[in-house]
C-alpha cells in the first residue's frame, strides 16, 4: 500500500455528548468514517499502518484539520469538539506543537472549544513523556480527556501522572450496569474519585433507558451512546438538545429533607479566566471580605478558584499593580488557578457532605447547576447543613437499626408516583420472629434483626433506598432498576440470612433443623429456623397509588412463608 493516504476520501461522523441532567449537548466526537475506501479492514488497521510507516503525525494533521473545518460549520455556541489522539503520534519524527492552534486561529475558535481523547489501548512505553505531552497540551490550555477508562493496565498511572479535565468510562463498564452490582459500585467509584480531583466523567456506550438511569444515580457528568443519538456525517443530525422518550424530564428528586437549602449558599461574584491579572487585583480590592475568587469559563464552567494569599507577593509589591497593567506582561490567570470540589444543587446534601469529607484541607464546596456556576457552601453553612440533615434523620430513623423510618417510606413511595418512575419496592417480613423471640429472648432478637439490617446494607447499593418498617419488617426502594436484577438481589439477600440466622440458635436447634416454642393459641410446637419472606412490587409508568394500595396487603399476604421473592407488577 503507498505511502500516501487520499485523506479526501475520508469524512467524521459527529456523535453528540449530553448533559446528564438536561439532556443540553455539551460536545460531540469526531469519528472517522470510510477508512475501507482506503482498503484498510478496520479503523485499527488504518493507524497500525501509519504508525509503521512512520506517517501518523503527517496525516493525523491533515485528519484534525478536517475534523475542524467540518465542526465550524455547527451553529450551536458553546460546543465543545472531542479529537482521539492516538499515543504512538507522540512518538513520530515529525511531531510538533502549534499546528492545531494555527488551524482554530483560522476559523476562530480557541483551545478551550476543543478537547483531545487519549486512549488507554496503546502502550505507554514511556509515561514521563506522556506527562510532559499531557502537561503541554495543558499549559497551552487545551483540554484532555482520558479515553476508554478502565480498560488497559496504565488507566490509574495515566491519571495519576496527567492533569486531566474528563475521564470518558468505557462502555463495557456502561454495558447492563442496572443488571451487574460490581458494575455500579466500580462506576460509582471512579465517579466519585474523579469528583473528589475536580475531574468531569463521561459515560461512554450508554444505550438503554435502564443504563442512563444508574448513569444518573451514579451522577456521571455527561452520557454518550445509542440512546441519545448515532454518529452522523450529516450536522444538520446535531441538535442543542435532546430529549429521547422525554427521559431527561424524568428527573429523580432528591428526598424533601435532603434538598440543599439556597440560603445556605453565597453568591461570590465570579471572574472570566480570560480576565487580566490587573483585573483580578482590582477584584480583591473591591471585594475585601473575599479571600479567594472563582474562575469561570464562557460557559460559565467553574473551573477552580485563585487565593488572594497565592498572589499577595505580587500584588503587594512595589511594581505589582504597574506590572498589571503593563500588556507585555502576560500573566494568566490559570497559572494561580487552584482545583475546587464541586456538586450539583440537584445532588442533594448527603452528596455534598460525602464530597467535602474526601478533602479535609477545603474551605467549603462550590455549586453548579446545569453545568454552570452558581454559588458557593462554605465550611460554617456545611456544618450547620450536616447538623439539620443529622436531626433529621434522627427524628425519622429507626432506633436500633439506624435506617429512615415510616415518615421517609411515605416520602420515597409519594415521590415515585408524583414523578411517574418506573420503581421496584420491596417489603420483607420475618417467618416465626415471634417464637424465636419468646425463646430466645429479646436481645437475641435485636441481634436477628441487626444481622439482617447490615446483610441489606452489604448487598443493595447506597444509591438506593433501604428502610425499617419497625420491628421484623423492612423496605427497600429501587428507582429505574431492571426487575431482573431487583429479584436475583433480594433472592441473595434471603438465602444469606436464613444461612447466617441458624448462628443465633443454640447447638440443639441447629441440629434438629428447627425449635419447639408455644404458637399464638399456647399450643406447644415445632417452628422453622429464621428465614425471610419478600415480596416485590413493580409498579411501571402511569401506575396509579391506589392501584398500588390495593395490591400491597394480597402480595405480602402470599408471600408469607416463601424462600423466594414473591412479584408483581402495577400497569
């Protein structure tokens, strides 16, 4: 094959990246397209062979070049265009900074509109020059995207060496992650850890309602996939917003006592990243109760804050203010930039409390909302925050177990239906508690009913809601969760209590495979060791309450006695 590509014969598809929340594009990623006109059987082989014959940089600037001029010719303001970069082009003997900002000074667009993919695939033979690179791209203010996490062996040392501003989760982890708990808690922690280091994640390969919906619960940043909309070549296919089966409408409300209060967020005015130093000091000037200042984007991004005490030496110096104001000195505004925790208002105070608790050196969290910064929770508001979320719950929580109460059960199932959510809730009784109990006495039974709060908590992810109905009775609530899964879950759950129970009966008992107590009539006879019965209400969109009501006392009625959950559906 010649040396030479016909890049002519080339076209991207653009595929669309979403807010989680409001279904707004944020980007949209440029995809390569007719690399068999070229005779290359896949995409992998077309750059397996321009990095063996030592051409990839040449024509990968003839490719982004492409991929810019088409991306222009969107009419949507403020969107971001994503560009895979393959490792090996940094090891090319051509390779060369400056020729992409040539390309966006040509059409008029700047760094920050684009966003560069590296991929864990290839190997990183040598990370410190990938750091280098990395850190260049970032000096020159591009931005970095960390591509198919999760999937090569460098992942967490490519991150830990590289600054960069989003992670993009592979779609095997995005793959059934309503049906795969280890999935979701592997998601939910890469989300949080990304968070924690000011870092934006993107759910990569998101193709059904049920995986959008643990996208969200997880609180993932941005979605990309089938279900939002297919790569096209056609921009005229790309739209501001999207709103597929209205499932960006069908927002899941935090609980009412979880709700941050907005009296408790101040509104410190914000400065433009592409403000002045001279600006900035003026800033501190006007604002002498502030001691630091959030830096936003266009966008109105926050992208972190500057400390008045990082910039005091200059700003106090007998030259400082002259400096500032001289336009040969170009001092910007990033190089004091300080990375920031921040939350969405819709994530709800316990989000915000577990965030600002991985970083102990903040002096409080700053607030988006709809991508955009609106305002700041500082450590005074937090503390009195956790203290009236703390009440709360402990005027509404079960006594022994910890876990909310009846009043938060009402909450949670009114929720569901104000809200028309598709929801799986789940009640379990105990079989011959009462027995036990008498024989054993109460404290055995507290224990009995301990053992099976924690093996609730051990299997059933945080993101749903776990709570005690009182006594021997519990509740758990699922929002967008597949039936399958919700079932193979609680059928785990019964079959590790009746296990772990038959520790709590004396050497006699557990041989016998039962115990001899007086029934409810004073009739002496023989009860079946502890085990659980659960039954599970679906109740699907446009179920009705009293529908809901009515089912509820046949259902767990029939499921009395049975070691397998017992189902149904509301329509």
């Amino acid at each position: 094959m010649s040396a030479k590509i016909d890049v002519d014969k080339l076209d991207f598809a653009f595929q669309p990246i979403v807010n989680t929340h409001t279904g707004k594009i944020f980007a949209v990623e440029a995809l390569i397209r007719n690399v068999e006109e070229l005779e290359f059987e896949s995409i992998f082989h077309f750059f397996d062979t321009l990095a063996n014959k030592k051409i990839l940089y040449k024509v990968d600037m003839l490719l982004r070049k492409k991929a810019i001029k088409k991306y222009k010719k969107i009419e949507i303001n403020n969107l971001k265009l994503f560009y895979n970069i393959d490792n090996r082009l940094f090891a090319m003997p051509d390779f060369q900074f400056g020729e992409t900002s040539k390309q966006l000074e040509k059409y008029e667009l700047s760094k920050d509109d684009i966003c560069f993919e590296i991929t864990e695939h290839s190997s990183l033979e040598d990370q410190q020059l990938i750091k280098h690179i990395v850190s260049t791209y970032k000096s020159k203010n591009y931005n970095i995207a960390l591509d198919d996490f999760g999937t090569g062996i460098s992942g967490l040392h490519l991150l830990y060496l590289s600054d960069t501003n989003f992670i993009k989760i592979d779609k095997f982890f995005i793959e059934n992650i309503h049906k795969d708990a280890k999935k979701r808690l592997f998601c939910a922690s890469i989300v949080e850890m990304a968070h924690t280091m000011g870092i934006k994640v993107i759910a990569e390969g998101v193709e059904t309602k049920e995986e959008y919906y643990v996208c969200k619960e997880i609180k993932a940043d941005y979605i990309q996939g089938y279900l939002v909309a297919r790569p096209s070549t056609n921009i005229k296919d790309i739209k501001k917003y999207y709103s597929k089966e209205n499932i960006f409408n069908k927002d899941r409300r935090v609980s009412r006592g979880n709700f941050i209060d907005k009296s408790f967020i101040d509104k410190i005015d914000p400065l433009n990243v592409n403000a002045s130093l001279h600006e900035l000091f003026v800033y501190f000037k006007e604002h002498t109760l502030n001691t630091f200042v959030p830096i936003i984007d266009d966008n109105k991004k926050i992208l972190g804050a500057i400390y008045e005490v990082d910039i005091k030496e200059i700003s106090y110096s007998q030259y400082g203010l002259s400096l500032a104001k001289n336009d040969s000195f170009k001092a910007k505004l990033k190089n004091y930039i300080k990375p920031v925790l921040e939350i969405d208002l819709s994530w709800g105070i316990d989000k915000a409390l577990e965030i600002f608790n991985m970083r102990n050196d903040a002096q409080g969290v700053f607030v988006s909302k709809d991508a955009r910064y609106y305002g700041f929770i500082n450590l005074n508001n937090l503390l009195s925050l956790s203290y009236k979320r703390n009440l709360e719950i402990a005027q509404n929580q079960n006594p022994l177990t910890k876990l909310p109460g009846n009043k938060q059960i009402e909450n949670f199932i009114s929720t569901a239906f104000k809200n028309n959510q598709h929801t799986q809730i789940v009640y379990f009784d105990f079989n011959d508690f009462k027995p036990f109990n008498d024989t054993y006495g109460f404290r055995q039974g507290d224990r009995a009913i301990l053992m099976f709060s924690e093996i609730l908590q051990k299997n059933i992810s945080s993101e749903n809601f776990i709570a005690h109905v009182g006594g021997d009775d519990f509740f758990v609530g699922f929002v967008n969760s597949n039936y399958d899964y919700v079932y193979e879950v609680i059928k785990n759950v019964q079959e590790e209590f009746r296990i772990n129970a038959t520790s709590l009966y004396n050497e006699k008992d557990i041989n016998n495979g039962y115990m001899t107590s007086k029934d409810r009539f004073g009739v002496e006879r023989e009860f079946k060791l502890l085990s659980v019965s659960s039954a599970i209400i679906e109740i699907v969109e446009n179920s009705s309450l009293q529908q809901f009501n009515l089912c509820l006392g046949s259902i767990k009625s029939a499921s009395k006695k049975s070691i397998t959950p017992l189902g149904v559906s509301i329509f």
